[in-house]
C-alpha cells in the first residue's frame, strides 16, 4: 500500500476536536464507530505510539419530552449491538456528574466508552503500524494525474514519479472536514475498505456513504442547499420517515410528476420524486405552525387547499397584518413565484357548532353531512340557502360544528337561515368568551397566548391547571407558585369550565412540575389559589368521543 499526501495531519486533522463516540443514530456506521473505538483501545500497545486516547464516557441529555422519546427510539435500535448504551433517569445522571443544572433534565442516553483522542498522536500511530506491516507514505507528494491501464489497473502520476497501483481510495474532499460522521470513522473506515479490496465485496451495507448514490441530478444548486439544510439541522429531533426537501424537486422526475405532486406526498429516492402516499379527495384543510429560521412559532394559520395550487390561509382576526407581513417577506426573499392576496374585507365567517349543527346545516342544502361524507378537517363548496360559500368542519370549540366562509355581502342571509332553521334545536348565539372556555376544556392551545414567538415548535406544551376558585378566572401572565413560596411559571389563558364545574387555567411550568397531581398556587388580585396539575383533556373533543363510540360498539 501507497499513501500519497502533502503531510500528515496537514488537512482538517490538526485541528478537528477527536471525539470518539460509540453512538451514531444510523445503524451502519454504529459499526464503522465500534470498530474505531476498539482499535483505539489498543493501537498504543500495538504500536508504541502514544495516542492520547481518554474514555471518561457521555451523556446526551433530554430536556423535553419529544426528546425522551428520541432515546428510547435510539434504544430499541442498540440493543441488538454490542454497542454499551443505556437509558438513565435524572439520579444517575447527577451521581455521574453531580455539576449539572437538573432543573430541566428528564433522561439521558449514557455510553460509557465514548471520549476523545489527540488527533495528531492518532495519525502518527496509525502511520507507525501501517509501515510496520509494509505500507509505504510518500510526501509530499501530490497527486497530478490518474491514468487507467489495460489491465485494469492505474498509474498514478506524481512530481516524484508514476506509482502502478491495483486500487485507489480517495480519501479527500469535504468528508475530513466534519470532525466526527471525521476521526471516529478513520479506523472502521479503513477496515471496511481493507476487507473490500481484499475480498472484492463490502463486508455489509454502507450505502448511505456510498459516493454511487449521487449522479448527474447532482447539480450544485442541490448541493449547496443540501449542505445549508445538513448543517441547519445537525440537532434537530430525527423522525421515522422524515423527509428533507432542500434542492428539491431536482431534474429527475417522471413523466406524471406534474400531474400527481398537488395529489400525493413525495418521497425522495436517489434523486427521484415518488409518490409515498396520495391524498384522498377533501384530505386538504391542516393546522399549522409558521416558523422562523430559529424555530420559533411566529404564528398558527389553518391551511385549506382550494384548488391545486390555490390555499386558503385563515388566522386569528388579530394577526392579519401581523402574518401577511411574514409571507409577503418570505415570498420576496426567497424568490418564489406566489401570488398573495389578502381578502380578509371580502370573505366573513359564520361558525356553527354543537351536537346539533348537522341537522341544522342539513336542513339548509342538499349536500350530504353526514360524518362519513363530510368528515372532519374536510373543506367543501357548497350552498346553503341558497348562498354558495365554502365549508371546513372545524370548530375551535372541540365540539361538532363548522366555519362557514362566504362573500360579506351574504353573511346576514346565512346567518338569518341558521337562526331560523335551528329553532327546534334551541339554536342560540356565542361568543369569543364561550369558545375560550370550551377551547381550554378541551386542551386546545392559542397563538398570542400559549403559543409565543419566544417558544419553539417542540416547546409549544404548556399544562392544565384546575383552580379551587368559584367562578373566579385566571387571567394571562397570572405568577405561579410553589408550595413552598417559590415563583415557578405563569398563566397564559384562564377561564370557567361550564362542563365540568370548575375554574382552569394554561400554564408554563418547569418539567419537574409537571405531573398529574402536582399542586401549586395561582395568584389572582394578591391571594394565592390552589391549583392542581390536572391530565388533559377534561372534555374530549367531538371527533374523539365519535371515534370511541363507534370502536366500543364494534366490540
């Protein structure tokens, strides 16, 4: 074996950190991280060269629960390897190291033999063995030309001359630069090749380091962005089925791509777009987050498909301005080619609910309403009364009901319709006031109030508190107490629950204080007031009593 270089730990190697971690979320190169690792353990015996290699062991900490779950998902994915992994809870991670903060820490994911080694020293060790068992190391020596021979083999040109080699492994390029997926890969990087070439076959399956998975769909546009959306999401939560979309779609699409990308979601594959599954027909209204680069939830918007292409984008009368300002920006710095327009003065909306507004809706059109024809979060232009208007069976109240989106002009003739056809129900009117309350009965969180720009997508969990109060409400930003006098939160939302007789109450907690049954105190004009952390919902919505209904009646 040859190695050409300029000189040793002269590349990104002087100045990479040399963390050795056992654990990597993929699970082949947990193997190429193992192998490494255990060479280490043994290259100074082996060798005479001092490595500096150090195992004080790691922790990687959960602070949220999303977080929790991603390491257990991570346990069920090693405890086939021999990898040493293992859960632990707040106790042992303080006996560990008894320095750290506990205040939000829920678990831990804790691998005994990660650490780190001195880069330097690690090349120097691993050039000592490899002379040892005859490789050769010329440099400097860069490399000016690659010629292949008839025989299948190379010639490598070289300022001090041509080198006939059987194989060529090209070990530079942007992979040094990343310190770790870096150092921990150099030893099992190295065994994987050395059994390839010596076998003719990899030893196991390492395709998603594989350079064959990149063609001429490749462009540099697509790696650019690619690269900006790695780096931007090195410590994002990893999901099952994930899909990134960065540089896409790139040239490589089918035939039916135009006519099936407003149908289905895309899966990417190699460069392809395939369809993974296909919406069915009104699968088009959702409720969603607009976040900022950092992930902070700038603002809550239901997004209702009209027409392929067309949204219909509903916020809170409150944030009209607030969020147009947002798109209009991200459609102008980002260059897309979007037509908005805002037409909050020419579309009212009526919304109806109760366990009764079907039969009231149903009195009014010929469309069917009933829960297997229309269901719920589906969008729907149709008449009522006579009106044309567009229907999307939601309602922040939890309960049944629809939001009825029609010109201005006509929204008195629909409301007059639903008054007069929802006599024998007992129809009636409500307000904001009402709706907050069943909202809070049924855990539905508010943009402005639960949800904040100061709070992250995956922080967007405040709790449920029930007050020992009569009629009493807890207003937002309410102080939050401990039982032992100490300022632990605030309210963000208060109201009374009619359905279940009692006052509650959204607010931020500290994670320790958070469970079923914890007792704190709310302040409301200068008295503290009991309160309860209680499970949530109190009130299960429609669309969820429905479902166990009929799941019940099946058994």
């Amino acid at each position: 074996m040859q190695v050409n270089i300029s000189e040793l730990t002269a590349g990104s190697t002087w100045h990479a950190a040399g963390l050795t971690t056992y654990y990597h979320p993929g699970i082949n190169l947990k193997k190429i991280h193992y192998y490494s690792i255990k060479l280490f353990e043994q290259l100074e015996a082996e060798t005479g060269q001092a490595v500096g290699f150090h195992q004080p062991g790691s922790i990687r900490l959960a602070s949220t629960p999303v977080r929790v779950d991603e390491l257990k998902y991570q346990m069920t994915r090693t405890h086939w390897h021999p990898t040493p992994q293992f859960l632990i809870g707040p106790e042992k991670i303080q006996q560990l190291f008894p320095l750290l903060n506990m205040d939000k820490v829920l678990a831990g994911l804790y691998n005994p033999g990660d650490g780190h080694i001195d880069p330097y020293s690690l090349t120097m060790a691993l050039a000592a063995g490899a002379r040892m068992y005859g490789a050769q190391i010329y440099y400097p020596a860069p490399v000016t030309g690659i010629t292949p021979t008839a025989d299948g083999r190379w010639d490598v040109q070289t300022p001090h001359g041509t080198i006939r080699a059987n194989r060529i492994v090209n070990a530079t390029g942007v992979c040094r630069v990343i310190d770790r997926y870096g150092i921990i890969h150099s030893g099992g990087v190295g065994r994987f090749l050395s059994d390839w070439i010596m076998s003719g076959e990899p030893p196991y399956d390492l395709i998603e380091c594989d350079p064959n998975r990149y063609a001429h769909w490749t462009s540099v546009p697509y790696l650019c962005a690619k690269a900006r959306e790695s780096y931007g999401f090195n410590n994002v939560v990893g999901y099952p089925k994930e899909e990134r979309f960065a540089g896409r779609p790139t040239d490589r699409v089918s035939g039916v791509y135009e006519l099936l990308k407003d149908r289905c979601s895309m899966g990417f594959h190699a460069g392809w777009e395939q369809p993974h599954y296909f919406h069915k027909p009104g699968d088009d209204t959702g409720y969603n987050h607009m976040l900022t680069p950092r992930g902070r939830v700038y603002a809550e918007v239901t997004v209702t498909q009209t027409a392929p292409g067309e949204f219909l984008l509903i916020t809170g009368s409150g944030s009209e301005l607030h969020d147009l300002r947002w798109i209009e920006r991200e459609v102008c710095d980002g260059g897309y080619h979007v037509s908005v327009s805002n037409v909050t003065d020419e579309i009212g909306v009526l919304g109806i609910a109760g366990p009764k507004s079907r039969m009231v809706l149903q009195k009014l059109t010929d469309e069917d309403m009933s829960d297997t024809a229309f269901r719920f979060l589906h969008c729907r232009s149709m008449q009522l009364a006579g009106v044309p208007l567009r229907a999307i069976r939601i309602s922040y109240t939890g309960e049944l009901g629809w939001e009825l989106y029609m010109d201005m002009q006509n929204m008195s003739t629909v409301y007059q319709a639903l008054m007069e056809a929802g006599r024998d129900e007992n129809i009636d009117n409500f307000g904001t006031y009402a709706m907050s309350s069943l909202r809070l009965e049924k855990g539905f969180r508010a943009w402005g109030a639960e949800v904040l720009l100061t709070h992250t997508h995956a922080h967007t969990h405040s709790h449920t508190l029930t007050l020992t109060l009569t009629l009493t409400l807890a207003h937002t930003s309410s102080t939050v107490t401990s039982v032992s006098d100490m300022v632990v939160g605030n309210t963000t939302s208060g109201s009374y629950s009619y359905s279940t007789q009692q006052s509650l109450a959204f607010a931020y907690l500290p994670l320790h204080l958070t469970h079923v049954g914890q007792k704190v105190e709310v302040e409301l004009l200068g008295q503290k007031h009991p309160a309860t952390v209680t499970q949530e919902p109190l009130v299960l919505t429609e669309p969820t009593r429905t479902r166990l209904q009929k799941k019940k009646r099946s058994v």
